[in-house]
C-alpha cells in the first residue's frame, strides 16, 4: 500500500536520494524546500512540490494546508533539511560578537527550528500506529563542528527526538535520528571543500571512504519500513566508523 512521505530539503542531496527510494517503491512523495526551482527540477516522479522557507511559522503553515489538502495523513516525515550556513549571506559586522549571534541563529534556525516547527505542525497527521518521524543528524553532534554553532544545532536533535519517541510511542510512531559523516555529492561544504580537507575526512573512516546520499537515504528507507518498527529512540551512525575516531 503507497505510503504518504514528506520530505524537507527534498530537492538535493540526502533528502533527494531519499525521496527516489521511496517513490521507486510507489509511495506519494512531498518535497519541500525552499528554492522552487531546485524542486521542480528534483525529476522525481509523480513528486508534489511545495517551496516554504521552514524556519519561519508562516511557511510551515502553508506546508500544513498543503499536506492536508493533498495527503491528509503522513506515513513518513523525513527532516533534510538544514546545512552550515556556508550558502547563506554572511553578517555585515565585524564586531565578534554579532558575529557569534549571526552564526549560532542561522544555525538553529537552518537545523533545529526547520525541524521541529514542521514536526509540530505535522505531529496530529502522522499515521498511527505505523508513523516514522526521521531527522537527519551529524557526526558533528558528537565531535563537535570547529564553530560550535552546527554541532550543538545538530547535537539538540537528540533530546528532541527521545521526547518525541516517548510522547508519539502510545500511538505506534517511532521517532529516531539518523547520524551521517563526510557525504559527497551535496550542497553541505559550498566551495569549502579541497583536496587535503577531504582526504582528511576519509581517513578518519575505518571503510575508506567518502559516504554518499544513497547511503544515507538506504538507511532512513529501512527506518521507515515495518522491519524496524521495534526501534525508536536511537541515533544511527552511518559515517564508516569515523565517529568513533583514530
């Protein structure tokens, strides 16, 4: 039976992977985010597309009329979107503390707010029992990110998600996170990415490699499935062992 999924930041990267999966298994499949024509151009078939900037009530709003005029319930919400910032206007200050309120805003409303906004907003429409609310977390909420600011938006994930899991557990919805490293092949790094650093990154893997978007998608499409109905709660690493370090 298709299933109703939504996904933010559905038109790249991680949350694009994931949207093919599950669209290939003849699911209903939303994608939001907040560039339309990132969305249009996303070429997942039979995907509805609703642009929305998250961090804000009012675009989640609309995303909530949206979804009950077309979907009614949502078997599966898949949070992608977020990011570091490095695409987004920089503070025109150079006093450091601006600076530090810029940084740590944009992360939080680019990461946490997006995220839990949306889940609130969409919480009465998950299917129950059967729901599936997935974040997608960082490595960096557990190593820490060099500015602080990314990690702790990603690390405050984690509390969210257990209350979640224990609030929405009555109702057969499981609520978990999913942990990625180094992913190639998104928008994450912007031009912020070289040789050197990227070698680094893989070398702090036990697999050796760079992960991908479709590592991560496989991952959250089998957190979704009815296989793993007994698991909620949890923060699953797929970042080749590098959590763990060298």
């Amino acid at each position: 039976m298709a299933r109703n999924v939504v996904i933010s930041g559905g038109g790249t990267g991680i949350g694009l992977a994931a949207a093919q999966l599950f669209a290939a298994d003849g699911d209903r499949v939303l994608l939001l985010g907040r560039r339309p024509e990132v969305l249009e151009q996303a070429g997942v078939p039979g995907a509805l597309t609703y642009a929305a900037d998250l961090s804000r009530p009012s675009g989640v709003r609309g995303v909530e009329q949206f979804v009950a005029r077309e979907f009614g319930t949502v078997d599966v919400l898949i949070h992608g979107a977020g990011g570091s910032g490095y695409l987004e206007p920089k503070v025109e200050s150079d006093e450091p503390l601006d600076v530090v309120l810029h940084n740590w805003t944009l992360n939080f409303g680019l990461n946490t707010l997006t995220a839990a906004l949306l889940t609130e907003a969409l919480k009465d429409r998950l299917a129950d029992p059967g729901g599936r609310v997935l974040f997608i977390g960082s490595i960096a909420g557990f190593r820490g990110s060099g500015s602080g600011a990314y990690a702790a938006s990603k690390a405050a994930l984690h509390p969210y998600a257990h209350d979640l899991a224990r609030q929405l557990g009555p109702r057969g919805i499981t609520v978990n996170v999913v942990a990625p490293g180094y992913i190639e092949d998104t928008e994450f790094f912007g031009d912020g990415m070289d040789e050197d650093r990227r070698a680094r990154l893989v070398a702090e893997t036990s697999t050796g490699r760079a992960g991908t978007p479709g590592d991560v998608a496989a991952t959250l499409h089998w957190l979704a499935s009815h296989a793993a109905g007994h698991i909620t709660s949890q923060i699953i690493q797929v970042n080749g062992g590098a959590e763990r370090g060298h």
